[in-house]
C-alpha cells in the first residue's frame, strides 16, 4: 500500500508554555481507517487541524500526496484543502440554507471567485450532490433548512459536503460526540463503508474507544501531545490504554475485555 | 443567481432534450420577506436621493468643508468660552442628569414591568401596559421634554421627567420580557408552597433576573447619557449639550466643540467599557 | 455559618443602597433639580395637555404640509439606515474576529466604529450644520455616521454569534475568502442583520425629529415652529403624526422579523 499521509516530528506550540503537540510522527496508507484516540484535551484536534493547516504547526513536516503540506503558498494550500474533506463534531453547516446548498459548497473550493460569489453550480455537481444525499439516505431531507434536521442527519449533510469535493482523504473530527448511540452507529456505518467502497482515506478523531476498536484498521493513541500507541486494534492491551488515558482508564479497561472477546 | 436560475429553466422550457433541472434555491416565506424588504428599503433609498432639499447646495463643496472642519475640530481643539473646570462640571451635570433618569424610570419600570410579565399576571392586563408603553415610546423624547416644559419650565426638571417617560417605555419593554423568560418551574414551585404574588415576586422572580436587569439598566444609563446631551442642546436642560449647542450656534466655534466632543467622548467610550467588562462579570457569575 | 451568610448579604443590600441614595442626592444637588417641583409638575402638566395639547378642527387644514415634511423626515431616516448598514456591514466583516482579514486592520475598524457610535447625532448634527446649512443632507448624515456606528457593532457580533463553524468548514474545503463571504457568513447572518436595520429604522425616525428641532428641517422643524409660536394645537398634531407614524413602522418590522427570523 502506499502512503498517502506522513506526519514527521510534528509539534505545537500555543503561547509560550502551552506545547500541544510534541514530536507526533506516524504515517497513513491509501485507504486505511485510522482512528486517534485519547483523553480530551490531548491535542487530537489540534493534530487533526495541523495536516490542513487550519493550524500552522510549529515545527515538522506534513506530507499529504507526496506534497509537503508546511510550506505551501495560499493557493496551493486551498489546492489541497480541495482533497481533504472535513467532518466536525457541530457538523458547522450555514443552519439558514437548504441541505443541496450545504452539500454544493464542498465545491466551493474548485470555483473562481465570482462563480463562488454567486454561488453558481453546474447541471453535473447538482446531480453529484443529489446521488450522494441519496447513498446517506437524505433524498426526503434535500430543500430542508439545515435547521430542521436532526444531529445525526445533520452530521450525514456534513459527510455530504466532504464526499462532494472527491476528496482523497477525510479528516474527521469527533464525528458523533454530540450524538446519540444509534445516529452515532450510522454515521461510524457511513465512514467506513466509504472508506470501504470508494477507497478514501479516513482519519477520525474519537474519545470512545470501543467505538475506535471496532472500526478502525489501526489505532494511534495520543496523550498529552504524544503519540503513545501506535498500531493494530487487535494487539492493543489494557497497558496500553493505561497509557493512553492516565488515571482516566479505570472505567474504559473493562470495555476493552469485552471488545475482545465479541 | 436568481435570474440565472431563471435563464437556465427558460432554456429548458425551449429544449425538451435538456434533463430535467435540479434547482438548489427554495422559496421559503422567509427568503421572500428578506428580499422583498431589501429591494422596498434599496428603492426607498434611491427615492430618498432624489426628494432631498438640497437647497442649491454644492454637495462637494460642502463635503470638502466638512473635511476641513472635522480635521480643525480633533486636531486644534480649544476651550475658550469655558474653562476646563467649568466643562468638567457640565459632564457631571450631564452624568448627573443620567441618572436621575435612570434611577426613576427603573423604580417605576420595575412595577409595570412585573405587572406586564403575562406569565406573572394576566393577557388583559399585559396587553394594555405594552401598549400604553409603545405609545409612549413612540413620542421622540425631545417632544416629550418640550411638551413638559410648558408646564415647569425649561431646565432640569422638565428634562428628567421628560427623559423619565421615554427610560420607563424601553426598560418596561426590557424587564417584562426578561421576566417571561424565567422558568415557569420556579413560579410554580413557590405557588405549590402557598406563597402569595408578592413572596414571589421577591423571592423567585426578581432574584432569578437580576443579572438580565441590571444589564439592561446599565445600558440605559449609557443611553441616557447619550439623550442628556441632545437635550441640553436642544431643550435647554443643561450640561455639557447645551455648551456644544452654544458653541455651535452662537460663538460658531468648531475647535471649541471638538474639544467638547474630546469630553463625550471619553465618558461615552468609559461607559461602554464599564459595560462590557460589567457584562462578562455577570456572565461569569451567572454560570 | 449560616447567620453570616444571612448577614453578610443584608450588609451588601444596604451599602448598596446607601451608595445608590448618596449618589441621588449628590445628582440632584449638581444637576439642581427640584424634587417638589419635579412631582408636582405632573399632575400640572397633565391637566396642562389635557386642556390645551389636542389637534382641533382647523389644524387639520395643515395636515398636508405636515404629512409633506413626516415623508420627507422617513426618507431620509431610512436613506441614512441603508446606506449605513451597507458600509457597517463591510467594517463589521473586517472587524469580526470570524472574518477579519488581520488582527491591524480588525482593531482598526472597530476604532472607528466606536467613535462614530459614541458620538451623538445630536453633535454630529451641530458639526454638520456649519457645511451643510439646513439642507436635508445635514440630517441625512448626522444619521448615516450615527447608525454606522451603532450597526457595525450590531453586525460585528451578529456574525460572530452565527457563523463560526460554518466558516471553519468552508474554509476546510478549500473555498477562497470572499465565496465564504457569499455563502456563509451573509446568509447566516442576514435575517438578524435586518432586524438590527429596522430597528435603526424607527430609532432614526425619532433621533431625526430632534435634528430637525437643531438645524430646521424637516418634521421636528415643523414641531418647532408651531410650538415656539404657541399655537399647540397644530404642535399636538405633529406629536400625533408621529406617533401614527412610529407604530407603523413598528408593526411592520414585527411582522417582517418573525417571518424573518
């Protein structure tokens, strides 16, 4: 497999004192679902925000494509922001427009300036948008305000506006936090099949490491801005949460057996 | 965007072989009244330039002027018809006139704010004090001044009260609908503990949006400041709005008013940080 | 514990109070205003109006010359909002912390906002007068600076409260500065933002009368001159006029805010 994302010596300064991050090194291959897992407040969505540059980190290298993310001048940058879709865990969608409106503006990035404007969109990215609301089961949701819609839907709106940009890669920031258990089962259902069946490359954020453990093809555990573990959900012992969650690990230890045993 | 929307389907209208259109713009009631209001208020605008008196003005000119009298006024101010101390002593006059008028019409508003509250009496009720309250509000309060003025004078006191009116329609506005948001839980509560409408009243109600009052009641005050000045420039009542009016109107004075405006300014821009930093306070203690 | 609690805030009531009656009296002393003939002025004033502050039958004959000069107070209330909002509206998306293109020229607008805001129209009036005479345009700017002010700040936080996350996702995908404008921020902010227009609306009605009162023009002119010349009943009117006029302008932005919003 190849790989798509390396993440080389990466560190985070805010202020003076604050170091969110501190010499994070891994790599992701082309495809893989990738979870990061650890306490809040660890640093995963800083990490998660450096590799588009939503964040400038401070030190290190970020290869996204064979491209080095770091020093890219503004428009390359939104070049490459134009691969990478982006999911949040407030779904962050214009509450006031209709579903299609929210899932066209994933094209905003390819359009010129007056085209964006105007918000000018083609016959073919229409009829793209309308079959990917179709694959998330929106097609009763599509001149809905964003508004109406429930956390789960509004989250598969989000997913929508990232899968219209045909990106290479999704970087997903705590996707279903703020959701219930079944919304949350689908939107994790929707993630994989996609990285399943159009071969994109996931990369999620998670706090619930069951939910980590059941998707993901591999695991990358961060603590106070380190990478701690590094590797296969399958090899993962209770030492290793231990590490990843400090003394919050008491309760998450007992999910881990029953992972593993099912 | 609309009208290209339109071209397209214009275009689809003529060509049959053309799938069918996905539009992406729906017509809701509430994107119609947002257009419509922006295209009346953009036309009004429009009319309004063409109706202006202008009075053979030369716009350029005037504007040049205005320029060089703006530039006079904040780099060369002066004081010469007054004394520092004696403008120092306007602003309090004018800080002093605040609040007299906040201070009364916050008493009074309080008491018809409660009784406006529909969840503290009833819709009758309620429906007369808000409108008895916009009527009042709807009177500029430079009227009102002028109109009490008849009766005790030009000066302070037709000034306060004339302000009063105008402090308790806005605050009775502002206290009644912070007294509507307060969770019908803790009225409830107390009711089903045989408390009577006063006990309640000072027990749950005003305890509960204290912090939503006081805001409102600053922010008044920070109005009144404001409104104190006009009307010492235009009804007589004293302070440091009269000294701008007299040293527009007689001594035709522009260095002097800008170092008057240096003063308001002040005040004015201290008021507005003492609110906000009053805000966040509150904000926080609410939590 | 308990009785310090109960105590500890009696004594916070009460010097609160003390400081609030000390300022009173002190306000009342530098202000000299007379508490007896503040209160007994009421019941005179009312008696006043209710005898002599009523339109009669012969004022309706300058009915037309009054409703000429209310349209032309509301027009230039609503050119000077208009074209206020729309250059607040730009001050406000460099101003926001949302959308600011660099913390300088954030900090710069805001600047000049707050001194526009603090202000009054009442002063800007005076210092307009001296170029612009008794035109209309001495008003109509008087107001425009007054609500550019006022709507930047409205606007700057109406953004900020609405669109934050919308704007993080498009600038996620790659969108450029101004299509994040377009189809994030104006969207999610416009309804509120015409609210906060239509409210500068009705407060302008009134702040413009007053400028009529300082420079001669328009409605608040109209007041002056029958008031100065005792005739009341044609005052009275104007008062009415007005009022007529204010609630429906207010009646008509309630309606057009809770479709709105």
């Amino acid at each position: 497999m190849t790989v798509l994302l390396e993440v080389n010596h990466v560190s985070k300064q805010f202020g003076s004192d604050t170091k969110a991050l501190s010499d994070v090194n891994f790599s992701v291959s082309e495809g893989e679902f990738v979870s990061i897992i650890g306490p809040s407040g660890a640093g995963k969505s800083t990490l998660l925000r450096c590799i588009n540059r939503m964040i400038d980190a401070t030190s290190g290298e970020i290869t996204f494509d064979n491209m080095n993310v770091m020093n890219l001048k503004k428009k390359d940058l939104k070049k490459i922001r134009t691969k990478i879709g982006m999911i949040f865990q407030h779904y962050n969608l214009v509450n006031r427009l209709s579903v299609i409106e929210n899932t066209l503006h994933g094209n905003l990035g390819k359009k010129s300036t007056l085209a964006g404007v105007l918000g000018l969109y083609s016959q073919e990215e229409k009829e793209q948008a309308v079959k990917i609301l179709h694959v998330l089961g929106l097609d009763e949701h599509i001149y809905k305000r964003a508004d109406q819609l429930s956390g789960g839907q509004k989250q598969r709106v989000g997913i929508a506006r990232a899968l219209i940009q045909n990106p290479r890669m999704l970087l997903c920031d705590e996707p279903i936090a703020s959701l219930d258990p079944n919304s949350a089962k689908i939107i994790m259902d929707h993630l994989r099949n996609i990285s399943r069946t159009m071969g994109i490359t996931v990369l999620v954020n998670l706090h619930q490491v069951d939910v980590a453990l059941k998707y993901s093809d591999k695991i990358i555990g961060v603590n106070h801005g380190q990478v701690v573990y590094n590797g296969s959900p399958k090899n993962i012992t209770k030492e290793d949460i231990q590490r990843i969650y400090g003394s919050e690990a008491e309760d998450l230890i007992f999910d881990v057996g029953g992972i593993h045993a099912s | 965007m609309e009208a290209n929307e339109q071209l397209t389907s214009a275009k689809q209208l003529l060509d049959p072989h053309l799938q069918k259109k996905i539009r992406i713009k729906t017509l809701t009631k509430s994107s119609v009244v947002i257009r419509s209001t922006l295209i009346i208020l953009a036309l009004l605008t429009v009319y309004a330039f063409f109706s202006f008196d202008y009075k053979q003005l030369d716009v350029g000119e005037a504007a040049l002027s205005t320029f060089a009298n703006l530039k006079a006024m904040f780099l060369e101010p002066h004081l010469e018809h007054f004394t520092f101390t004696h403008a120092l002593y306007q602003v309090f006059v004018t800080l002093g006139l605040a609040f007299l008028t906040t201070l009364f019409g916050a008493i009074i508003a309080v008491f018809l704010g409660l009784l406006a509250a529909e969840n503290l009496t009833n819709k009758r009720v309620s429906t007369v004090i808000k409108g008895f309250v916009a009527f009042i509000r709807a009177v500029p309060t430079v009227l009102w001044v002028l109109i009490f003025a008849v009766a005790a004078g030009l000066g302070s006191v037709a000034a306060v009260i004339g302000m009063t009116f105008h402090s308790v329609s806005y605050l009775v506005k502002a206290y009644s609908e912070s007294f509507e948001e307060l969770d019908k839980g803790v009225i409830e509560a107390l009711q089903a503990s045989g408390a009577n409408w006063w006990q309640i009243i000072f027990h749950a109600v005003i305890p509960s949006s204290l912090t939503y009052l006081i805001s409102w009641t600053f922010l008044r005050f920070e109005i009144n400041f404001a409104v104190a000045i006009a009307m010492g420039a235009a009804a007589g009542a004293g302070g440091i709005g009269f000294d701008m009016f007299m040293a527009s109107s007689f001594y035709l004075d522009i260095r002097e008013i800008g170092a008057i405006t240096y003063f308001v300014l002040a005040i004015a821009i201290l008021l507005e940080m003492a609110a906000i930093r009053f805000k966040k306070k509150l904000k926080v203690n609410g939590q | 514990m308990q009785a310090d609690y109960f105590f500890k805030k009696k004594r916070n009531t009460l010097s609160f109070l003390s400081i609030l009656g000390a300022v009173t009296i002190l306000a009342i002393i530098i202000t000299e205003y007379n508490v007896i003939k503040g209160f007994s002025s009421l019941p005179k004033a009312v008696e006043w109006g209710l005898m002599n502050f009523y339109p009669t039958q012969e004022s309706l004959t300058k009915l037309p010359a009054i409703l000429d000069k209310l349209i032309e107070t509301l027009l230039v209330s609503i050119a000077a909002t208009t074209t206020g909002a729309v250059v607040a509206l730009l001050f406000a998306i460099l101003g926001s912390n949302t959308t600011r293109v660099n913390a300088f020229f954030g900090s710069i607008s805001r600047g000049i906002a707050t001194i526009f805001r603090n202000i009054d129209v009442a002063a800007w009036a005076m210092i307009l007068l001296f170029s612009f005479g008794q035109s209309s345009l001495t008003g109509y700017f008087a107001l425009f600076f007054g609500s550019f002010g006022f709507l930047t700040r409205a606007f700057v936080e109406t953004i900020d409260e609405v669109s934050g996350g919308s704007v993080e996702a498009l600038q996620a995908t790659g969108a450029g500065y101004f299509s994040i404008i377009f189809q994030s921020v104006i969207p999610s902010s416009l309804p509120q933002m015409i609210s906060w227009i239509l409210f500068m609306i009705e407060t302008n009605i009134r702040s413009a009368t007053l400028i009529g009162l300082l420079t001669g023009s328009g409605i608040g002119f109209t007041f002056n001159l029958y008031y100065k010349s005792l005739n009341y009943d044609v005052a009275s009117l104007v008062v009415v006029v007005i009022i007529a006029a204010i609630l429906f302008i207010e009646s008509v932005s309630n309606y057009v805010r809770r479709a709105v919003l």
